[in-house]
C-alpha cells in the first residue's frame, strides 16, 4: 500500500525512510513523497490514485495542506484515499476546516511516530 | 484739622474737571424775596384751661348805714380856662366869592427881550471835588414849634440850612453857608470849599434839563454843578447881582434868575451872555422872589409891586396889581396847583386865579391864615393839602377835600422874618419846609405826628394818667390834679379839680356812663360822678356805701349796676339810684392785689383784670367764677390792662407781654419783644380800626395782624412810635388810652405829658433802596465815568483845581491814585445816585468785598431793617437787620454776581429790592485759554503717556515673547531630547513589535529543525541498537552489508542532525541580530538569505498571530547578487517592514472575500546597472492616491489606534535614503497592489567590481 508523504521539508523524506525502515524492508509499508500540494496532485494524477493514504502538512509554500485537501477530496474518489492532516498548528479552525474539508485525521507536529505508527497499521 | 491734601498730577487733573464742572453750573438764582419777612418772630400760641370754677359771695350793705350821697355845684363859665394849641386843625371857613379875570385886559407895555441890557458871562472852571461824606444825625421835635414840627438841626449840616430842593433822583438837597449837601436819610455829601465850591450863602437850587445843579447864592455868585464831568462852572458877569432866591430854566433854555434889588438876571449859556431886566423895563418892583412859566410859556415874575406877565410872543409886559385884584401889591409867589389854578402869594395873602384865568379870588391872611404874615411858598402835597409858607415862620396845610385848615408854627420864636422860601414834599410825602434866615424843618403829615404836652403848652398837671373823649366831644384828661377839659372848639383847658368839687386831687381813671356822667376814680379818698349837662358832682365815699375809697376798675353792666375794683382786691356793686351796694372781699388766703381794669363782655361776663391776681372771669347770673393765671399759661399775674375785641376775646397787658386769649377755642398767643414790643412792660391797650395799640415803657408798639391768603395764622406785624416818630418821653401811663371821634389818639406818658398823635396814614408804598457802595479789600471804592468826565471837559480852556490856583491842562483828567485805578479794576461806566459801576470786573485777587447799602428813609429812618442775597454765592437772604453795611465775603470763586438788598421801613413794607451786578474774572489759570491749555496739555500729556505706556508695552511684549520664546526653545529643546529619546524607545519598541510578531514564526521556524533533530537522533539510537544488534549475533550471521548500511544511514542522521542544529542555531541568532540595537555598521551581507528569512519569519508571525491567515509566498532571488554592503539588522527590519505590510494588504483584501482572489506576496532581488533592487510586491488592495503622499510621513499610519506605530515606513524610509544612500519607491494601483522597490547603490568593492567585469 502507498502512502503519500507531502511536506515542504525535504528532510521528511530521510525520517520517515529511517522511521519506517523496518516496515519498508518489511514492505508492509511504501512511501512515496511529494514536496508540495502541486507536486502531490501531480503524483496523485500520474500514479492513478495509487496512494490510498495522503499524510499532508498544512503549512507549505504555495498550495496549502488544506488546499489539497480539498482537491484530493474533489477530484479523487476511486477508491477515495484517506486523508491525514499534519500541522503545527493544532488550532481549532484549521481542525474544523480539515474536518469540513474531508481530512480523515488530524495529527500536530511533532508527530509520535510510534502512534503514527499504530494508525497506519490500524488504517491498514 | 484736615490734613492738607498732596496734590498729585491725577488729583490735579481731577479738581480741574471739578473746577471746570463748576464753572459751566453757572449762576444761581437767588429764592424769591420773602415779602411776609419780619425781623420780629411770629407769636406762639398755645392752649390753656381754665382754673376750678369758685363761687363769689356777696355782702350787701345795710341800707341803714349809709348817708346820702353829698352833690357839688360847678359852673362850667366860671372854671379856669386856658388857651392850649394842641396842634389840632380847625375847619376851613372857606373864601369869599371870586372875581372876574381877564388877562387880556391887564396893563401892558411892550417888551423885547434883546433891547434888555446885556453883558458877557465869565465863567471859571474849577474841578469838582469829591464830597465829604458824613453819617446823618436825627431830626428832632422843634422846641416851641407846633405838634408834629422837627427840625433839622441835629442832622449835622456843616452851616445853616437855607433851602432845600429835591433833585430828580429823589435825593434832597441842602442849601446852606458855604455848603451844599446831599442827603438820602443816612448820609450827608457835602460839598464845600474843600470841593471846590465857593458859595457863601446859597438862596437856590435847581437843576437844569441836563441834570446840572445850579447854586444861587445870596450874595455875589452862581455856581453850576456839572456832576457828570466833575466841575463847577462859576458864572460871573460885570453886572451886580444879589440874593439868587430862585432860578428857571424856560422852556426857551434861557435860565431866569431873581436879582433882588435890581430885577431879574437873565442868562443864556449858548450866547454866553446875561440880561438884565428891571424897573427900568417895566418891572413893577426890584425885590423879587418868584418865577413861574405857565403852560402858554408866559413867565410870571414876582416883585414888590405886583406881578409881572411876560408874554414874549407878544413883546410885552402885563402888569397884574392890586387894581386887577391882587390880595396885596408885594408879590411873593407864583404856584399852579393841580386844577391848574395859578396861587400868587403876597404880604396880604394870596390871590388864586382859576384854571381858566376867568376868575381871582383873594385868600386874605387876615380872614382865613391867623397869624400868617406875607404868603410866599405854596406846594401842594401829593394827598391834595396846600402847604403855604408865609414870612414870620408860618406855615399852614389846607385840606380843601376835609374842609380843614392847620398852622404850624415852623420856626421857634417867630421874631424876625423868618421866611419860608422853600416848602418840597419829598418822594415820601415828606414836608420839607427851608427859612431862608436859616433853618430846616420836616413835617410827615402820615405818622401821627405826636405832640408832647406838658404844663408848658397849658396842662395843669404833668401827671396825665387817662384821658377821655366825652359826648360833647371834649376831652377829659385825668391828672393828679383834677381833669383838664380840653375843648377842640375854642382850643382851651378847663379845670375841674378838688376846688371845683372832686372828692379828690387824683383823677386817674374816667369812664363815661350810659347817663352821660363821667366817673371819675384813683383817688383814695372816694370817686366822683361828674354830670356835665347838670353841672353837678356826686361825692361816693365809704359812708355812702362803697366798701373801700380807693377804687380803680369800674364797669357799667347792662342792668346799670356799676362794678368797682378795689385797690386791696374788693370787687363792689353799686346800684346808685337804689344805694344798693354789695362787696365781696378776698380771702387771705386770695390776694389783696389790686383790681385794676373791670370789663363785661359782649355776654355780660365781667372780667377782671388785677395788679398781681392774673385774669378773673365772674359770671354775674351764677356769681361762679374761674382765673387765669401764670398757673393757665397768663405770661404774667400783674395785668395792667385788658380789653374785650369784637369777637369776645381778651387782650391782656401784663409785665411780661401782651397776649391775647381766644375764650372760644382756649388758646393763648403771647406778643414780648422777640414779637415786636418796645418793651414786656406794657400798661395800656386799645383796639383801633383792627389793630392792637399797646403803650409799653418804650413807646407804642401797634400790632398788625395781617391775614395770608394762603395760611391759616395772620401774619403778624409791629411798629413802634417812639422818639423818630416825635414823642418826647416813651412811658406810656396805664390804662390812659382814648381815640377821639377823628381817629385822633390821646395818652399820658411817664406821667409826664399829654401825647396826641393824630391817625396813621395807611402807607404801602416801598422805599427806594439803593446799594450805595462796593468796598473791595475793605477800602471803599470811588467810581467815576471817565467817557462822561473827557466829554464834559471837551471845548474847555482851563480847569483849576479844588483847592489851589493851580491850573489843569484841559486834555487831562486829574490824576488818580485811587485802589481801582492802581489796581485795574474795569467798569464800563457809573449810574444811580450813589456812582454804582456798571459791567464792574474784579480780578480774582479781589475777591474781598462788602457791600454798602441804605433806603432813603427821610420819614422814620430808625429801625429800618434789611436783608440782602449775593447771587452766586448765597443760598438765601441775609437775616433781617439795621446794618447798612453787608458781611465780608472773602474769597469769592470767579463769576458772575448780583448783590441784591431790599428794605423795610416803619409801614412794614419791603421795598423793591435793588441790585448791583459785577463779574469777578477767573485767574489767568482758570480762564476758558487757560482750560484750553489745559486740555491741550493734558492731551499732550496723555499722548506722552500714551506713547510711553506704549514703548513699555512693546518691551514687555518683546521681553514676555523673549522669555516665552527661550522657554519655547527650552521647550523644544527638551522636547526634542524627549523626542529623541521616544524616537529611539519608538524604534526600539518598533523592533520589539516587529520582534513579538516574529516570535510565533521564529518558534515554528525552530520547531521544525528541533523535530528533526529528535528524530533524527532517536532513528541514530535504533540504528545504534539495530547494529550493535548484527554485531552480537555470531560471526556468519552478521550482515555485513546491513552493518554498513546501518553506519552510513547512522552518519548520514548525524549529519541532518547537525544540519538542523545549525538552522536552529541560526533562526536563533538572526533573532537576536534583529532585536540587537543596530551596530550601524555595515558588513557584507546576502540579501537573499536575508529577505527569504525575513520573509519567512514575517509569515510565520502572521500566522502564529491570525490563524486563519494564509498567503502565497514568492521569491524570485537573483543569485548574481552576491554579498552587498549593508546594514544587515536595519535593512533586515526594512525588509521585514515591507513584508509584514505587503501581508496584511492581502489579508485585508482577502477577507473581502472577493471570489478566486489569491493573495500572492512575492519578493524579489536583481541586480542592475543602478544598483540592488529588493521588490516586495503585493496583489492586496493598493494605497489610495490621498495617502500616498504620506506614507513616509512618521506616525502615518492607517490602523486602527493602538494597532501601529506608524513609524516603520517612515523609518523603512529613514534607513533607506540615509543610512544606505538608497532610495525607497513605491507603485501602486488601487485594487490591484501595491510594489516597494529597495533601490541600493551599487557597492564600491574594487574585487566585486573585477569580477563583475571578469
């Protein structure tokens, strides 16, 4: 199962490779990473929804998380993937818009992996 | 004592508004002159009451006791008879039947004034001195002469007195030796040789038709007077004259003179010449002594021949003698009286031709003037009576109206001649009567004139103590030696005395009865009761009844019971034709005074009047009885006298006054001196035609009440016969009034002598009254006409002095050392008798004046009373008093001035009263000039002062504005310190804002490397556990290539660890560097670096802020830029400032909510030729055109208050342009966005410059 990692930070990429290096090799999970809510779009419209889970920040230079979130809730429905929010800013009005705007779950900054871990297996 | 006030100029100015003030009030008018004014008070009236009523009882005389009355025989032809002239007029018998006249038919021959001997005139010109003034002395009664005759022999005339004339100035005039004089009643002017007057004998006095005075003299000169220029003109001529008794001026301006012994001088002043005319010309005698012009311009002359008519149209003489019927050939005098009847005196009588000239009747002194020898002067008087004076001293007054006739023996002795030239009646019917041999003589026909009658003129006793006019009209005076009987008819005394059968000496009290008798009581032997018809007397003594001999008050009651008052206080009745007599006596207890006056009212009441008991009112029906006495308000116990007016009242004499006591209304009201009594001791009273007669010890005082229309108490007045009015003694007896049936009032005075005093004249006329005098600084002023004096002299050759030989040069007036000319006082010109000037002007240094004054009192002059006003300065008349002097006014204010003085004679009328006007001029400093100078240096001094307070206030100001100014420089000095130091707070606080809202993005910026590091160590921890893991496991089941993996993944982490450290540790100290104050130093600086952090942290910020916010982030770094010189915090905080604004421009127009709007914010650097360029641009609202003028402004700001400093684009602006030589612009486009453009300069660094070129 894919699951799409968007964040502006690069170095993302290397910590959840590194977090998720067990289960990588274990190929109980695969990641794919985006740097942007374009670039999520743009892996979401090439890889024919091949991700069934989008962790996304909300925070990003140009398209925001939330922005995305609306595209991928708009655009992609077969099988409609499931969305999690990642902020650092754990306020209520970004969790109500995430929640309104479709986002299946809300995690702040910094996130436990080990919970996160537990999720993912759990959605899985 | 006030203190003297410090004059300060603003007093000053004040009290020269004050001075000005009072000069513009201008005069006051003085108060109406008070007519009803009298220096005497007006009586007090008060109530009284009655004492208790007593009861008097009455012991009747036993009839049995008393004697028959005894009856004396008189015979009236055979009393002693005396002839007495008591001054008394007698009936005018009239004059024989007139005779026809005719002018026409007299002897005439021709007459021609210019065939007359005629001769030059000299006349010498002497100036006239000014006169010797001396005080008048009084007119007394003439010894010897006839009642009511005074003579002027105590006036103080220098010389004899020969002639006397009244000028038309109503002053009289005397004639004497040597001497001229005027007299106006105070004063004598005498003009003598001391004035230049040259006159031995003066025989006339005329004045001419210009008011000058001609002196004929009885011996050899003529002299005029001209007043007005001063001189004397003395006439002279080679003819001889003589006695100058009379002078004419005729209508032709030719002046006629008598020339006794030669004829009549005729002089005509225009020719220069003089002529005589005399027998030789057809007079008809040489002794001449009258002229007369009658209205046909005949001029009649005198002459001991007859009378001469001369008719100079016709140029004849008519020649009027005893032929034509002429009284008697010696002609004396010529007189047209009222009627225009022509009077001709002469030695025989006078010869009086109707008005007609038809008719001449003869008034022979032998039949009509007794005593009257020649008939020279007649005047007739202004009441009608023909005064005719005769040669032997006789004068006589014919009332034609009444029918009566009056000789006055004029002069004493009346041996010699003794020649009545001159009779004038003065301007206060004064008759003046001048002997030619010397003497002047005064009769006033209106004041009574008292005569003063002793044993000397017949009486036979001095003692005069009642006097009665009995039914025959004879009047009774009572003595202390009989009764005098004075019979008016044949001008004799009778009488009757204790030889002719009184029962006493004494006859002091007479009353007349209902019966004609007369009783007669005083003495203490007992009364008479004389009845003149039966010629008997009734002797009534104790034995016949009365209950005392001495007895004084008498009554005659209605029933014709008779009430006597006792000397010890017995009242008796006595009903004599029953001899019924009653008495009752006082009680000790009472009084033993003497019951002096009985009288019975118009209610048959008795009142008795008692020497020391006070007033007791019996009713004779009742016999009840009340007093008045000093206890009911009587002035005084001792009454001597009372009297019952009509109305019922009673008058009282008493010691102490007179009052007078209405019964009706019990009121008393009390007459003393203070009321106008000669004296408080008053001991007769009569009532007389409405007035009160009172004989006091000091003479008659009459009380006058007269009534004001206005008021409801008369006003009261009083006048006094005293010794001016020509009695003698003063004293008046008690109880010894009577008036006759001619009004005529008889009284005892002092127990001296019989006064008879015949009816006032009613007299309302006012006396002139004259100022006669100004006296400046206590001298008495002489004012002369100096125009009037140079026109008078004009034409003359010389002037000789007053006293010497010595000449005056004709142009000049003499010399004048006199006060007023010395001290140039101005007057335009004299008037009046007294040379008053007129339009006088006093210098305010002469403001000390008093005022003479005087009225021309020649009948009565004594207690003449005055009162005088200075307009101007008196409030109100002066009180009422005998000065003829006024007070002193001392320092008299400037202006204008009217000395007003009326007077008040013995007729109690107040004259007119007469002014006299004068200026006293301000002092130069208070003239109107002067006022001028004032206002003007008072203008001239407020302009000073204003100029001054002007300067003063100009150099406050300039000063106050220094002040102010340096204090504003302080102000601002501090201020600006203040600024200072704010601006640099400012900023910083600017930088610790911008700081805050950093703070949120720098915390997420950190967070994210602060993530990876945890994490990143922690992956390194289960890498670490991971391998040491392989590395415990046997050899060959390590993974070597695991292991590997496992340490590269392990340093890789360790260096993102690093990699984080280090963002974090930078994030960290760009904020430090950002709220460090500046260094101010520039260093090589990445602007890229510096604007994406900046960028960043400005996000961050805002959305750490507003959690809602989210924009589009763009940068478009030119890499080629390298590092530039700048100030890297202070450029930082530009960038930052833009940044931040650029953010909240898109927020702003976000929240809009306009559809499809993205807010982009987008930063850029490039390089140009110019220099670095850092855009910020936004795509938010844009700024207004209106603002963005301002934006750079400090403090401009657009937020809310609270919200911004308004300083970051102002210091943006500031560290831009100044700190970096740069420039800061800004585009923008309402609705579209806004662009700032950071223009640097290039960099000056000579390697960056090479490689640029490289």
């Amino acid at each position: 199962m894919k699951i799409l990692v968007v964040d502006d930070e690069r170095d993302v990429q290397l910590l959840f490779q590194q977090r998720f290096r067990k289960e990588i090799r274990n190929n109980e999970l695969d990641f794919a990473f985006a740097f942007s809510g374009e670039e999520a779009l743009t892996y979401m419209d090439n890889h024919n929804q091949e991700a069934v889970l989008i962790l996304s920040d909300i925070n990003m230079p140009g398209m925001s998380g939330l922005e995305l979130l609306e595209q991928i809730k708009q655009n992609f429905h077969k099988p409609p993937p499931v969305v999690m929010m990642i902020t650092a800013y754990g306020d209520k009005e970004n969790y109500d818009t995430a929640m309104k705007l479709g986002a299946d779950d809300f995690l702040t900054k910094p996130v436990e992996f080990g919970i996160l871990k537990e999720k993912l297996k759990a959605m899985l | 004592m006030k203190r003297p006030t410090t004059f300060t100029p603003c007093v000053g100015i004040y009290m020269l508004l004050l001075v000005i003030l009072a000069a513009c009030n201008g005069s006051k008018e003085a108060p109406p002159f008070p007519v009803t004014a009298s220096e005497f008070k007006q009586p007090i009236t008060k109530n009284f009451e009655f004492s208790k009523t007593d009861t008097i009882v009455w012991t009747t005389k036993a009839p049995a006791n008393l004697k028959p009355i005894p009856i004396k025989k008189f015979d009236w032809n055979k009393l002693p008879s005396k002839p007495v002239d008591l001054g008394l007029p007698v009936p005018f018998k009239g004059i024989s039947d007139a005779k026809p006249f005719s002018l026409g038919e007299l002897p005439s021959i021709p007459f021609n004034i210019d065939s007359l001997a005629k001769t030059e005139l000299t006349i010498k010109v002497t100036i006239l001195g000014e006169p010797e003034i001396v005080k008048a002395g009084k007119l007394n009664n003439q010894p010897g002469a006839t009642r009511g005759v005074m003579t002027a022999a105590g006036l103080g005339l220098p010389s004899t007195a020969r002639t006397i004339f009244e000028d038309s100035k109503g002053m009289l005039w005397i004639g004497m030796d040597g001497n001229i004089a005027r007299y106006d009643s105070e004063n004598l002017e005498i003009y003598g040789l001391k004035q230049g007057f040259k006159n031995n004998s003066v025989g006339a006095l005329f004045e001419d038709s210009k008011g000058r005075l001609w002196v004929g003299n009885a011996g050899e000169a003529l002299s005029v007077i001209d007043f007005k220029g001063k001189l004397i003109y003395e006439i002279s001529s080679s003819f001889p004259t003589s006695n100058i008794f009379e002078i004419l001026e005729a209508h032709d301006g030719k002046f006629w003179l008598t020339n006794q012994n030669i004829g009549y001088d005729i002089i005509d002043l225009e020719e220069n010449s003089i002529r005589q005319i005399t027998p030789d010309d057809g007079l008809l005698g040489t002794f001449t002594l009258s002229i007369y012009q009658d209205k046909d311009g005949l001029i009649w002359l005198s002459s001991n021949g007859g009378a001469n008519i001369i008719d100079l149209k016709a140029g004849k003489i008519l020649q009027l003698t005893t032929e034509n019927g002429l009284a008697g050939s010696f002609t004396s005098g010529f007189y047209e009286d009222n009627e225009g009847r022509v009077w001709m005196g002469s030695g025989n009588g006078a010869s009086v031709l109707n008005a007609d000239r038809t008719t001449i009747s003869q008034y022979l002194n032998s039949e009509l003037f007794e005593g009257m020898n020649g008939f020279i002067a007649t005047v007739q008087d202004s009441s009608g009576s023909l005064w005719m004076g005769g040669a032997n001293g006789v004068l006589y007054q014919l009332d034609e109206t009444n029918g009566l006739l009056q000789r006055f023996n004029v002069a004493s002795g009346s041996t010699g001649t003794q020649a009545i030239l001159d009779i004038v009646e003065d301007n206060q019917r004064q008759i003046w009567v001048a002997v030619a041999q010397g003497g002047l003589y005064k009769i006033d026909p209106n004041s009574g004139s008292p005569g003063n009658f002793t044993v000397a003129d017949g009486l036979t006793s001095n003692e005069v103590w009642e006097t009665l006019e009995a039914e025959d009209g004879k009047i009774w005076i009572g003595t202390y030696l009989g009764i005098d009987i004075y019979d008016p008819q044949t001008k004799t005394i009778q009488n009757l005395g204790r030889a002719q059968g009184l029962v006493g000496d004494r006859s002091s009290r007479l009353k007349q009865d209902s019966k004609g008798r007369i009783w007669s009581l005083g003495d203490n032997a007992g009364l008479s009761i004389i009845d003149p018809i039966k010629q008997t007397i009734q002797q009534l003594t104790t034995v016949q009844g009365l209950e005392t001999n001495s007895n004084h008050g008498l009554v005659e009651r209605a029933d014709g019971e008779f009430w006597l008052g006792g000397a010890e206080g017995e009242l008796t009745t006595v009903n004599i034709e029953d001899s019924v007599f009653k008495y009752h006596l006082p009680s000790s207890a009472e009084n033993v005074f003497r019951n002096n006056v009985i009288v019975s009212d118009n209610n048959n009441i008795i009142w008795v009047a008692g020497i020391g008991s006070g007033l007791q009112r019996i009713d004779p029906t009742t016999n009840e009885r009340v007093f008045i006495t000093t206890e009911e308000g009587l002035i005084s116990n001792t009454v001597y006298s009372i009297v019952i007016d009509n109305e019922n009242n009673i008058w009282a004499a008493t010691d102490l006054g007179v009052q007078f006591i209405n019964i009706e209304t019990n009121e008393m009201t009390t007459f003393t001196t203070d009321e106008g009594l000669a004296a408080n001791d008053v001991y007769a009273l009569a009532l007389h035609n409405g007035e009160i007669y009172t004989g006091t010890s000091r003479g008659l005082t009459i009380l006058r009440a007269k009534i004001q229309a206005d008021q409801q108490m008369p006003f009261w007045e009083a006048k006094t016969i005293g010794r001016t009015q020509g009695l003698d003694l003063l004293d008046f007896s008690e109880n010894s009034f009577t008036f006759d049936r001619n009004n005529r009032f008889w009284a005892g005075v002092q127990g001296e002598m019989l006064t008879v005093m015949d009816a006032l004249v009613v007299d309302s006329t006012s006396t002139p009254t004259y100022v006669t005098g100004i006296n400046i600084l206590d001298q008495k002023q002489q004012f002369y006409d100096k125009a009037s004096l140079e026109a008078n002299r004009i034409g003359l050759d010389t002037i000789s002095g007053p006293n010497s030989n010595d000449f005056i040069t004709v142009d000049g007036i003499e010399k004048d050392n006199s006060f007023i000319t010395n001290e140039g006082v101005n007057w335009n010109t004299i008037e009046g008798n007294y040379n008053m000037p007129v339009g006088l002007t006093l210098s305010h240094t002469q403001n000390y004046l008093s005022f003479n004054y005087n009225g021309t009192y020649f009948a009565n002059n004594d207690r003449v009373v005055y009162r005088y006003i200075l307009e101007g300065i008196d409030k109100n008349w002066s009180p009422i008093s005998q000065e003829k002097v006024s007070e002193n006014y001392r320092d008299l204010p400037s202006g204008s001035y009217s000395f007003k003085v009326a007077s008040k004679g013995f007729n109690n009328v107040w004259s007119e009263p007469s002014s006299f006007n004068f200026t006293i001029l301000p002092p130069w400093w208070l003239t109107w000039w002067a006022y001028l100078l004032y206002a003007l240096l008072l203008l001239y001094l407020g302009y000073r002062v204003h100029l001054y307070q002007r300067a003063r206030t100009l150099e406050k100001a300039r000063k106050n504005a220094q002040l102010i100014e340096l204090e504003q420089a302080k102000e601002i000095k501090k201020a600006y310190a203040e600024l200072k130091s704010t601006q640099s707070q400012l900023i910083q606080s600017e930088k610790m804002a911008s700081l805050g809202e950093l703070t949120a993005g720098i915390a997420h910026e950190i967070q994210n490397p602060l993530n990876f590091v945890n994490n990143f160590s922690e992956v390194n921890r289960e890498l670490i556990e991971e391998l040491k893991e392989e590395k415990a496991k046997p050899k060959k089941e390590r993974d070597e290539k695991l292991e590997e993996e496992l340490l590269t993944d392990i340093d890789q982490n360790l260096e993102k660890i690093a990699h984080h450290g280090k963002r974090a540790d930078s994030i960290v100290k760009g904020m430090l560097q950002h709220s460090r104050a500046s260094s101010g130093e520039k260093e090589p600086t990445d602007i890229n670096v510096l604007s994406d952090e900046y960028l960043r942290l400005a996000y961050h910020g805002l959305r750490a802020k507003d959690k809602s916010f989210n924009a589009n982030m763009e940068t478009n770094f030119d890499d080629t830029i390298g590092k530039i010189n700048i100030i890297p915090q202070d450029m930082g905080r530009v960038i930052l400032n833009l940044i931040t604004n650029a953010f909240h421009a898109v927020q702003e127009k976000k929240k809009l909510g306009e559809k499809g709007y993205d807010p982009i914010v987008s930063v850029s650097t490039n390089k140009t030729r110019n220099g670095i360029e850092i855009e910020v641009k936004d795509n938010g609202n844009g700024i207004p055109d209106k603002i963005i003028q301002r934006i750079f402004e400090p403090f401009f700001t657009t937020k809310p208050s609270g919200r911004g400093t308004g300083l970051g684009l102002s210091m943006s602006y500031e560290i831009v342009t100044k700190g970096h030589n740069g420039e800061l612009k800004v585009t923008s486009k309402e609705g579209e966005g806004t662009t700032f453009t950071i223009v640097l300069p290039p960099t000056k660094e000579p390697k960056k410059a090479k490689k640029t070129v490289n």
